[in-house]
C-alpha cells in the first residue's frame, strides 16, 4: 500500500477500470472496493466519487446491484461484475497497456528534433 496520493487527471483514466478488475474477484460493496482500491496503491477514493461511478456502471449493465442484510448493523448494497463488465475490463485493460506502453516509449525515447 503506497500512502502517494496520485494526480486526479492520472485517477480518473483508471478509477472505473480499477473498480471493475476490484469487483472481478467476487460481488463486494462499496466501502470494500474502495479499501480494495486504497490497498492496491491507489490512494483514498471517496464515496462521492465512487457511488456515482458505480451507478453509471449499472445503467451500463456492468454491474448488478444485491441489497444484504448487516450483521446486526443496516444492509449493504453489493455490487457483481456482468458478464457485459467483464468484456469491459478485459477490453479497457488491454487498451491501457497499449497506450501505457505508447506514453513510456514516448518517454523514454530520443529527444524530438523538429526544430
């Protein structure tokens, strides 16, 4: 876990994929994605950023939503990756490796000579 708080141009490329790869493992809520997200390295996610992407993902039928009763406490609303999410993550993951690999190729390459 890194307590490095990421620029939020840099989060907002990643956070709904970061959400869906999350939610790949199991159906989850969302204090735990964003516990999950915090552990990964990611920083703190704050519940007005994330709810309002996890709806978008509903209307997208990324996601379905299940609402569980709490152990002794209110019930939760759990969130399960479609098989529709799934293409998503896979898509969207291997369109990020490609553009992450473009940028550091970028990066690390010959200074640029156009004068």
């Amino acid at each position: 876990m890194s307590d490095r708080q990421w620029p939020s141009e840099w989060m907002r490329g990643v956070l709904g994929m970061s959400v869906l790869k999350v939610l790949e493992s199991g159906p989850t809520y969302g204090y735990a994605i964003a516990a999950a997200l915090e552990e990964a390295g990611l920083g703190s996610i704050k519940g007005g950023t994330l709810y309002p992407l996890l709806t978008r993902f509903e209307s997208a039928q990324l996601v379905t939503t299940e609402w569980r009763a709490g152990d002794g406490g209110p019930g939760r609303k759990y969130f399960s990756l479609t098989d529709a999410g799934r293409a998503e993550l896979a898509q969207q993951t291997t369109d990020w490796q490609a553009f992450t690999t473009q940028t550091l190729t970028h990066l690390n390459g010959a200074p640029n000579d156009h004068q």
